[in-house]
C-alpha cells in the first residue's frame, strides 16, 4: 500500500539508525525525505523552513521533551507534523495531546504504521492555528462569550462540553450559537468552519 499524497518530510529524530530507517520506509511509500536533523537548536529552524509540508517529530530528543516544543512551534505556524516516540505512559501522551499533533506514534513502527499516522496528519492539516483563529475573532464584532463559544466550536467541542466548560445551561450555548450563525451567515457547524477557514486564508 502506498500514500495518497505526495509530501515533502521533515523528520527531526537523534538516533541515526531509526531515522534513516524511517527515511528509508517514507521513500518506499512515496513520500519525500527533504532533511534529517537531530537537535532541538536544529529542528527549531527547520521548522521555519518552507521546504517541507509535513514533520515527523520525535519527542525526546536531548533527554527532555524538547519536540513537544517543536511540535507547538509547527501548531502556530500552521504546519501538519505527527510525534514518534518510544514513550506511551500517561504522562507523556497528555503533555504531547497539548501541541495538538496530527498523530501519536510509537515506536517500534512499521511501514504501515508511518502511512497511516501521516494520512490521518494530512486529513487534519486544514486546522486552524491558534494565531490565525486569534486574528479571525479580532476581525469579528462579537461579545465575549461568544468568542469562547466559537472557541470551543473550533475546537469541535459537542453543546454538552461546552456547557460544561464554560459553566453554562444547553440552553445558553444554543443560544449563543444561533447568534453566531447569523453574525456569520451560517445554517449550520459544517458552514461555520468553512467560514472559519476562509477567514483565515485572508490572514495569511
């Protein structure tokens, strides 16, 4: 089985060996390679790059969590990246579910393991970074609660945990959302995040 897209990668991994398997099972799949690198200094400039449309990022990389960082760099600049990792434990998933990445892998992996974590990053790379929402809503006359209402939308966030997190009834984010769908010409969810997304083309 081979890739449904055809990507550059950046893989940003400190041991040598798992990298230039992993390069080597992208090749296979169809992907590019466009650069390995093995530092946290390293990998922050790669990821400004524009050489690349997808990293693969390896969460320890000098004894820390250093790509989790990378990871949050990529998130704000809009770029789809996954994490590899040897680790699973709790504490690790919940610190890494905080960069938002497209994918958790861990490692040993096969090839088939690299294909679909990258096919499930790629069918989510039209997320809304946090900078470019932020601009969206400097741009929109709506009132506060509001903007977290249509924060927590974003985000896919369900009427029930919406309640929940901003300690209102149902009934109060219904009516939050009708509004919004009228300030932004709306029907429905659907409608409001292809509104979002075209909003946020203007901003970059």
């Amino acid at each position: 089985m081979t890739s449904t897209y055809s990507l550059n990668v950046l893989i940003v991994e400190d041991q040598l060996i798992i990298a230039e398997t992993l390069k080597q099972m992208l090749i296979d799949l169809g992907y590019q390679c466009v650069a390995i690198v093995d530092s946290f200094d390293q990998g922050k400039i790669a990821v400004q790059s524009d050489n690349f449309d997808l990293a693969i990022l390896d969460i320890n990389l000098e004894g820390g969590r250093e790509g989790i960082q990378l990871g949050e760099q990529c998130f704000k600049l809009g770029k789809p990246f996954l994490f590899l990792t040897s680790y699973s434990d709790p504490e690790t998933v919940q610190a890494a579910k905080v960069a938002k990445p497209g994918a958790y892998l861990v490692k040993p992996f096969t090839p088939q393991d690299i294909l679909v974590a990258m096919e499930m990053t790629m069918m989510h790379c039209d997320a809304i970074s946090d900078s470019q929402f932020d601009q969206v809503l400097n741009r929109l006359e709506l009132s506060e609660r509001e903007r977290q209402v249509l924060t927590c939308l974003k985000d896919k966030m369900t009427n029930s945990a919406i309640s929940q997190k901003l300690f209102v009834s149902s009934n109060t984010v219904k009516f939050h959302i009708k509004n919004l769908y009228v300030k932004l010409a709306v029907t429905n969810r659907t409608e409001l995040m292809n509104k979002l997304h075209e909003q946020t083309t203007k901003t970059r």
